[in-house]
C-alpha cells in the first residue's frame, strides 16, 4: 500500500513555476540574445549583435603575457583576489584614466568588476530602492534597463537628438518631478557613441549635466565602454573629467579594448561609493577573474593597449564607412539614420507606421537580422526604429546585408501607402 502511494506521488509532474521567488517570476530574456540564437547557425547575414571583430583580439599578446603572467606570477594570478581588484592593476587603470581623461587619480577609486554588466546590476542593488526614479536616455542600453529593472524603479525617459540626450528637456522634467515630491536617485547615460544610437553627448550637454546633478541633487552613471573607437571627430572628455564633487560613477570595460571573453571592467567613483559596492560584490562572487586581471594589468603596464587602439581603429573604420555608404545608396526615401563618429552601432527610424519586430521576421527570410529598436525604450512605446551593428562582419557582406534590408523596408513603405 505504502510502495503504490510513493508511485502515485512520484508521478505527479513538478510544479517548478511554484518555487521561483516573484522577482525571478518577472524576469525576462534579453531580446538581442534570444535573436543571436535565432540567426548564429543560418545563412542570415547578422547586423544584430555587438560583438567586436575576432580579428581585433591581440592573440599573440595574450599568448606571451599569459606565458610570463603563469612562469613568474601564477601564485597571484591563480589564487583567490580581493574583491576590489588586483591592485597593479586598478594603479595601471587609474594612470591610464588620468593621462587619457585628465581625470585625477587622487579623486577616484577603481573596482574591478566582471564587465561592466556587473557594475550596472551592483549599481542597482547598492542605489535603487522600488520607486525611485532612475532617468535614462530614450533609446538606451537595454541590458541597463534589464539591471536596473529588477530592483523596481521608476524609469523617466529623456529623448534624444544628434547630440545625445536632450539636457533641455532633461531641466524641464527635473523640475517636474520637484514639484512632485519626487527625487531622482541618478542618471545613466552612455555618454559617447551610445548604445544603440551611435551618437555622443555634445561637451556643453556633459558641462550642464553636471551642473544640473549638483542643482538636483542626484548622481551619474556614466557608462563609456565605446569611447576609444573613435573614427572621426575630435575626442570629448568624459563626464567624469567635469565631475568635482564625486557625483559621476565611471564604467569602463576591457571587451572592446582587449576581448569580451575576459570579462573584465571596472568601476571608478568616489571611495565612499566604491566601499559600498565593494560589500555588495562580496556576496555576489568575491572577487573577479583574478588570472584575466593579472593579464590584464601587464597589457596595461606594458604599453600594449596604447598600441592596439590605433589597430582596432583602423580595422573598424571601413566597416563604418561602408555600412554609411550602403545605407545612402540602397535605403529608400522616408528613411533616417545616424552617421556615428565611432562605436558600434547605427540607429535607423523608418516612417510611422511601421513596426520593426513585426518586420524581423520577412527580414530574417530575406537573409539579414537587425535588433528592434523597441526593446531600447524603457516604455516600450515607439515602435518604427532598428539598430545596426558594423563591427562584426566584412565590408561586401556589410553591403549586401544594408541593401536586403533596404528591399524589406521599401517593400514596408509600399505597404503603407495603399
């Protein structure tokens, strides 16, 4: 009796929704990654992802530093870290910042994190309690908002123009929510070649920006992993370099600069800031990738990231040319698009009317993906724009990849209008 009763229970199927806490129940994919797996094994020319060019990695380097790195210092590098980081390493940083952006080390501490991904979702955890208000560019980084989105803020959405996000608009809705009675914990911009537009905040924008964090009292995330893919254009000082009060935590990342498969970033912001998030790392892995750091630190300390900028420039700027190229000769009439300085990534608005996630299945049976640019808003409310990605695949498929999407789009117009 008690064997066929232990068959009976056995056999009822696991109720697994049932045992997920109610945030893990809100949790949701990232778009961009589910569409990466729609089109990684098919024909699909893919303007999607922002994945940098494997050929920009510096294999051989990392070859003859890993060799060094394991011959003379593998008892560091192959042992638990701190959770702030390998110190030569946050030194090298901190000296690089300060020659790069003029940004003073004495002002600063660097935390390493495992990628800058890592810092968004401890920024969340450390600043955001449910309902406060969390000010973002419209579009923006949509792994930003998927972060910051688990910890219940309320998301306030500033448009965007050529020169970044709208600071205008950005006072208007500042005092605003004053007189709500409300206050806004931060603003999180990717201040240059942003992600997905491509565009870069002008200097007077990051010089008001500032001001205005001091008049409102709120901080800045500034979040800058493109900055050094500069083709064209004379280079911005980072917000941080404006920043005298400790007001702007800094993101920087080592995936575009060496490879995303370190996992490497960083955090740079005031110690008081820093220590905080440092308690909060500690309960979420310890410390970060303690051999990617120590390799890290001698690419750093011995020029080589100095010397493989310029490489991945020159590497990349075709691929810009040619995307900008293509868009002008293949794409149809009512069709706009950004002419990016640098970075990764192109934004494309089509008329109204058109709706690009209805639209991303007739261009994947043309042979081409993009990412909707829907999923960037955090409101989720426009519904006519795309982003491109030029840093992954060659110029001629570039080409042929902007001009299938061109027949898909002209063929969306058309539909408008009868």
């Amino acid at each position: 009796m008690e064997d066929k009763l232990m068959k009976k229970l056995s056999s009822e199927p696991l109720n697994f929704e049932s045992f997920f806490s109610e945030k893990a129940m809100q949790m949701k994919a990232s778009e961009i990654r589910e569409l990466l797996k729609l089109v990684e094994t098919s024909d699909v020319i893919s303007l999607a992802g922002g994945l940098p060019a494997p050929e920009t990695f510096p294999v051989e380097i990392i070859k003859k530093i890993a060799q060094e790195v394991l011959t003379e210092h593998a008892d560091k590098a192959l042992q638990y870290g701190t959770t702030k980081g390998f110190t030569p390493l946050r030194l090298a940083l901190a000296r690089w910042m300060e020659k790069r952006y003029g940004i003073p080390m004495s002002k600063v501490e660097i935390m390493m994190v495992a990628g800058s991904q890592q810092a968004l979702d401890l920024i969340g955890r450390v600043f955001i309690n449910p309902g406060d208000v969390v000010i973002v560019e419209a579009p923006t980084y949509l792994a930003a908002l998927n972060a910051f989105k688990y910890y219940g803020p309320e998301f306030v959405s500033i448009p965007m123009d050529h020169d970044g996000m709208r600071i205008d608009i950005l006072e208007e809705k500042l005092e605003e929510l004053k007189k709500e009675g409300k206050r806004v914990k931060f603003v999180y911009t990717v201040s240059t070649f942003q992600n997905p537009m491509g565009v870069t905040m002008s200097l007077e924008r990051r010089k008001r920006l500032v001001e205005l964090a001091r008049e409102y009292d709120f901080l800045i995330v500034e979040d800058n992993p493109y900055s050094e893919l500069r083709y064209s254009g004379e280079p911005v000082p980072p917000i941080k370099h404006f920043d005298e009060e400790g007001r702007v935590l800094y993101l920087g990342t080592f995936s575009k600069i060496l490879a995303p498969g370190f996992r490497l970033g960083w955090v740079s912001a005031h110690p008081h800031f820093i220590r905080k998030m440092e308690i909060a790392k500690q309960a979420v892995d310890l410390c970060a990738n303690t051999l990617a750091q120590v390799i890290a630190w001698k690419y750093v300390e011995n020029g080589y990231l100095d010397k493989h900028i310029p490489k991945i420039i020159e590497f990349y700027k075709p691929r810009r040319d040619a995307m900008l190229e293509a868009l002008e000769e293949f794409m149809p009439e009512g069709v706009e698009w950004t002419k990016p300085d640098g970075g990764m990534f192109v934004w494309v608005t089509l008329p109204e009317g058109i709706d690009t996630k209805l639209m991303m299945e007739k261009a994947v049976a043309k042979g081409v993906a993009y990412v909707p640019g829907e999923a960037f808003f955090a409101h989720r409310d426009v519904k006519n724009t795309l982003r491109l990605n030029f840093t992954y695949v060659p110029e001629e498929t570039l080409r042929e990849g902007v001009r299938r999407l061109a027949e898909v789009i002209e063929e969306e117009i058309k539909a408008l209008k009868k």
